[in-house]
C-alpha cells in the first residue's frame, strides 16, 4: 500500500521478522521524503488470514513477536540517533514507548478473555 522512491531506501537498516517491520521502513522513509501523497483509492485486496503466525497467542508466539518488535523499534531508534535531531528523537522514543504498552495492554486483555 506503500510506493517509494527507491533511492530513499539507500542506508536504511531492512528489519527482519514479521512484527513491527514496516514499522521499522515507513518511518524513516517518512522522515527522508520530501513529499508524500496519499491515493483514496484500492489499488489491491488484502487478505486477512486469522491463522497466520501474527494472529497466534500463544506464550511462545507473544514473546518472539514482541522481541521481534523490539528488535525493530531499535532501528527506528537507531535511525533518529543518526539524524541528530534530539527532539525527533524524543518524539519517537515517547511514540514507542506509548506503542509497547497498548500492545502489552491489549495483549493481556486477550490472554484474560481465554
């Protein structure tokens, strides 16, 4: 759902797993582009699996997904670092940081319903 510039991928960190990955792409690429456009329009389906290995909640499932998270989010992290820029930085360490404890939050919901 994402076209860009390929040149804005040029020494960015490519992230690994399955949680958080385009997390760790978009937002520096966000940061890098000099302009963005958003097309209100279908341009491909989607097609939710409710068996994929992100949906499982199981112990060992929720625990890789979140280290994959973390791993992540470091680049993000990592990334802003680079930049300089303190108080972008600040911004997506709070942002982060907000992200984790919705995820532990709802997580533990679910696990409280089971």
């Amino acid at each position: 759902n994402k076209l860009v510039r390929s040149e804005l991928y040029k020494g960015l960190k490519y992230p690994t797993g399955t949680m958080g990955e385009d997390l760790a792409l978009i937002v520096p690429i966000l940061y890098l582009s000099l302009k963005t456009s958003y097309i209100n329009s279908p341009l491909y389906y989607y097609f939710y699996n409710r068996e994929s290995v992100t949906k499982r909640k199981d112990s060992d499932s929720m625990q890789r997904s979140f280290l994959q998270f973390k791993s992540n989010t470091d680049i993000v992290l990592e990334f802003f670092a680079k930049q300089n820029d303190r108080d972008i930085y600040k911004k997506a360490l709070n942002w982060i940081m907000y992200s984790v404890k919705t995820w532990i939050s709802t997580t533990s919901n679910k696990r409280k319903k089971k």
